[in-house]
C-alpha cells in the first residue's frame, strides 16, 4: 500500500513538472494526498482549480469573507 501510494505521489510530481495538470491531480487523489493537488494548483496560480479542490477535500482550508 504505501508503494502505491509513493507511486503515485511520484508520478503526480511528475506530471506537475510536464504541467499536466488533470493527470497530476489524479494520482495526487489516488495518493490520497489532495493537499499535494492543492499546493500544485496554488504554485501555478491555477485559482479555480485550487479553489475546488479545497472545497471538494479540504473544506477546512477554505474561508469565506
């Protein structure tokens, strides 16, 4: 299990390197790590993205004014 998740994890850095974006999100998910999707959108200021991400797994991280 935590090769798989270590794999993915990995596999999603890269993909964030080649700014696929969609595909890195999904092996962060797989990981279970959406704080990895999260910071990636953030780093790219991809807001939307970011934003969504947060509302749909990380519901703490998001405030609202």
């Amino acid at each position: 299990m935590f090769l798989n998740w270590c794999n993915n994890a990995q596999q999603g850095e890269a993909a964030a390197q080649r700014q696929s974006w969609a595909e890195a999100e999904g092996f962060f998910l797989r990981a279970k790590q959406p704080d990895l999707a999260l910071a990636m959108y953030r780093k790219a200021r991809l807001w939307e993205a970011a934003l969504r991400i947060a509302e749909d797994y990380l519901p703490a991280k998001v405030s609202y004014c």
